[in-house]
C-alpha cells in the first residue's frame, strides 16, 4: 500500500514548525553517524535539463529512508508551460524496504531549506534578534522567513527585503505581513540591509557575493542558502574572515560545492579546519554562538537528509490524519 | 499527471518479445554513447536491508529517462511475510523531467533480465540452436526460457532444468509447459545440462562455479546473470579462457562486479581487452559468432538501462492501451 500525496496533501500536512524539528534531527543523526547522505546522482545529457536523484536514510528514532527525484529544466516554463523545478519524494518503510509513501516534492524542497536556516538562527543566532534583512523575494525566501521567524520562536518582528524585481518585492510583503502579522520594509539596495538587522539571509540565484563584508555588524547571524557550485558564492571572503563561527549545514557537502567556503580556503583566507557543521553544535561537541558581537556564518547547499527528514515528517503526518491517497501497487 | 501501474497492469502490458527490443536498443544506444548508466547508489545501514537507487538516460528514438528502487531485504519473508526483493520503476518525461509514470518493479526486473539473455541468445547462439539447459528453476531462471525462447525467434524446442530444489523443478517444468510449448526434462545432475544442449543459462545464488569448463561442448553459448560481486561467480576461468566470444551486458559494470571475468582476469588468463560490450555487436563495431564451433559467453550483472528501457515501455504500452490509473499530483 502507497499513500500518494498531492502538492495540495503536503501543504495541508507541512508546517514549518514540525520541519525545523525534523531538519535539525536530520543534522543531529548526520554528526552521530546515523544519517548517511550519499552523493547525488546528477543526469544531464541527452536530455536538455538537469534530474537529481537525492537518496538518503535517516536512523535513530526518525528512521526514516526516502529518495528525492528532482528535475531542473529551464526551457519548462516557456516551452511547456510548466515549472522549472518539479520533484518527487518517495519514502521508504526503513524495516522491509517497501515503498510507502510517494509525495510531491516542491514545497518539501522549500520548506527543508528554510529549516535549515531556522535550525542556523536557533543555534547561531544572538537571542535578541528581532530583525532579518533578506536578499530576494522569491518563492525561496518566503520560506526562509518562516524558518527565521521559528527558528527565532515567533520572536521576529521585522523583515527588510531587497529585489531587482520590485513587483516581486510587493507580492513578498503582502504575503509575509499576512501570514506571520510581522512588518516587511522593501529596501531600494541591497546595503540597506546590512543596518539595523540581527539576521541577514542570502537566497539569491546569484553567483558573486552579494555585500561587501566590512559593511556588516558585529553580531550579525548570516545564513546564505543560494550559489551551489565551487566557482559560485553569495558571500564575500571578508566576511568569512570576520566570522568566527564558519558552519556548514553538512561540512562534506560544503566542502564539495559551496564557493562561499572553496574560495576563501583557495585563498588561504581560511582552511577546512575552520569549518564545522551545524550538527557539531547540536549534539554539543562544539560550542555555538559565545558572545553577542560574534559574526556567525551558516552555508547549506541542500542536503538529501533534509528532504528525507521532511517527507518522513509528511508522511507520518498523513497516516496520523488519514490524508492522501492508498494506492494498492 | 502520473500514470501508477499495479503489477497486474504491469503485468498485462509486458510481454518478452517487447522488452528484448526496448533491451537491444538500450545495449546499441551504450555503445553509440547516447546512454549514461551512473554508479548505482546502494544504501544500507542503519537499515536492516539494501536499497539500490539505479536511474539512467537512453536517447536516441526510445528517449527514456528513468530510475529504479530497489530494496532487497533477507528477513522480509520470515518476519513480515513480505517479498525480499521489491522494486518501483519511476518513468520521467525526458523533455521536461516531470514524473509521468509510477510502477511495479518486480516483473520489469525478472523480464529484463531475461530481455538481456535474449538479446546475448539472439547474437551470439549458434543459429540452428534448439536446446536450453538452465541452472536454478527459481523466478528468474523461468523468464530466462522466455528471453531465450524468444532470442532464438521461437525455435526453442526443449529445456533441460537443474535445480536442488525438486519441487521447484516440477513447478518450473509445469509453468514452461503450458507457456511456451516445449518439452522441459528436469535433470538429477548440473552436468546433465552440459551434453545436447546448445545454450547453458546460469540463473543461480551461488557465488562458486557451476560447472567444470572443460565439460562444456564446443559451439555453445553461456549467459550468465547470477553472481555479480568481484569474488563471486557462476563460471570458472576454464570456459572463459575456452571461450572466444567474452561479452558484458556492459564491460564497464561487468569491470567493477562480476567476478565471472575479474578473478580469470586477476589470474592474468584473460585482460580486459578481451571483453567486449554486447552492444559492440549488435551495432556491428565487433564480430559475432564467426563459427559453429565457438563458445560464446555472456555476463550480465544488471544496469539501469534494461530498467529504463523496460519501465519506458511498460509506460507507452499504457498510454497506448489505455491501462492504469492517472493522478494529478
């Protein structure tokens, strides 16, 4: 039996909330060696876009098994009229192998990426922090607000946006002042962001760094979640020099895609040693955030764990409200 | 939209003859390097069991994109009175990566496999062969006879059947029977299957050889398709140095995990020039059979390949026939 869950089945099971949870077990189990990631399978040619196959199995009490199938096709939207990014997830049962689950993916892959940052603003975050300044108001970065605004327990008060697009900016202030009842200033730069925040978020399509790092303030928490390639970065080295906490959300994958962290140790501005990831603070065996002018850093180039996390998350979610689909295969 | 096929609509869309078309289009589109098979991913701990994640891209006029879940778990039958093995195949539009289709797995991996003897059966058996001797009478070894019977365009008159397991032998001889028409001899002995036989198919467990090579008789052809770690095997380095024909389903995956070939290989009695892929063959690069008197043999340890041609038939077969059940994901 398969429970099949549609786009409009996730978002009434999803909540950014029960994802935070989730996401930082997901990172917990990966630091104790219960969470294995493997690398991802990317196919590219003949076809004329991009598919990732994204498995991943999560031990410990969440025992959770699922693959995301995820395909970037940028011709989708002119040519067919359909999204650039669709996915799948399919889950696992851990104890027979069996396939039991299978969901739409493309609000889990949001929603997992805006734990993330709300799992980095819980741990790396001064506890005084009110205030976030993100770049761009994507579809992206409405997720991330919400993973800030529960990573920060509800605490989060005002959000300053910055886009090219400026009819976007409206949409994204619209929807996050009525959704989270919080204040959404849209800002005529991006350097507008660098003042009066304690958290700034990096959820751009860009490739180059987005600020120059002397502009940001002592105590500021950055969580950049945009630029995945090792040539691309959305953070400058100034600011990785500056931060003294350099955390990655898993080290290895970092280590493998992620500019932000590649460049500056190319240019010796740090080496790996100065990275740690997010689950070395979790479990303790590392100390997060021990003053409030430190800088913090948090990089995440998506992992599959999250995606496991989440669509486990969504699937126990269901079977608990007898949401779904039963499909007999 | 989703197509989902249960296993009964799998089951009523697959037919042998199919499949070793879509197999032997797979094989040519390797060699002519329109087909990428990754690295399969393999998961296990902290899972009691093994999943195997296989995607995998065909263009050419097949344009099939696909991946396959596999999972084999020993103690399903015992403790959850579950198949051991369970698989789904998830067919993607190639132009714009959507999951269009959701299917049963099990059926596509025993038919392919017998597809890829078929395929070996049709290039590389004498063409006047009319006698099959099978190790194993198990589910994989019956849609062996298939692919055979249909390699050889039908002229598949008998079938001698070795099997430790007695009444497995009869089950097997009844089922081929009634399906296909020939006359099945179960045998008391494996060397039984090694005199008046023109193909011998190894579809076993064992991870030791099945017969002594010096007993095989001159002119036959071998397909083996169990064994696929480097220190297991089916067959001894005595009848891969006799043969004159070593073909890989793919020398590439061959290479890295049948033993079939590495331990003559490691034993410096055959190189790794002396294996060719058997789309070589069929795309003409290399020779066939050049005489009635060659021993041919054929390893095949499974590539993503025969799962997506298949699943991509499996999945035009629907659309055609109007078969399974659609969901709006």
């Amino acid at each position: 039996m398969v429970r099949i869950l549609t786009k409009e089945n996730v978002a009434s099971l999803l909540t950014m909330q029960d994802a935070l949870k989730y996401v930082e077990e997901a990172y917990k189990q990966l630091t104790l060696g219960n969470a294995i990631v493997p690398q991802r399978i990317a196919i590219t040619d003949p076809a004329p876009g991009l598919t990732l196959i994204m498995p991943g199995i999560i031990g410990g009490e969440m025992s959770a098994l699922a693959t995301k199938i995820v395909s970037v096709y940028k011709q989708n939207p002119e040519k067919y009229n359909m999204p650039t990014v669709l996915a799948k997830v399919m889950v696992q049962d851990i104890n027979t192998g069996d396939i039991v689950g299978i969901m739409d993916g493309s609000l889990i892959t949001a929603i997992r990426t805006g734990a993330a940052t709300g799992v980095s603003v819980k741990y790396l975050a001064r506890k005084d922090s009110t205030t976030l300044g993100i770049y761009s108001a994507g579809v992206q970065a409405r997720k991330q607000v919400h993973g800030v605004y529960w990573g920060l327990n509800r605490k989060l008060e005002k959000c300053k946006v910055f886009d090219l697009k400026k009819e976007t900016a409206e949409e994204f202030k619209n929807e996050i002042e009525s959704e989270l009842g919080i204040n959404v200033e849209i800002t005529n730069s991006g350097d507008d962001l660098l003042s009066d925040t304690d958290i700034i978020v990096a959820a751009t399509t860009s490739t180059i760094p987005l600020f120059m790092g002397d502009k940001v303030v002592e105590g500021t928490h950055i969580s950049s979640i945009g630029a995945h390639a090792p040539e691309s970065r959305e953070l400058d080295s100034i600011i990785i020099k500056r931060a003294s906490l350099r955390v990655a959300g898993l080290k290895k994958a970092c280590l493998a895609e992620a500019g932000d962290y590649l460049i500056p140790i190319s240019e010796g501005i740090i080496t790996e040693n100065d990275i740690i990831s997010i689950g070395d603070i979790i479990t303790g065996k590392e100390p997060g955030r021990t003053s409030d002018s430190e800088i913090s850093v948090f990089k995440s180039v998506g992992i599959s764990a999250q995606d496991v996390a989440v669509g486990k998350l969504v699937y126990d979610r269901a079977l608990e409200k007898g949401i779904g689909q039963n499909i007999d295969f």
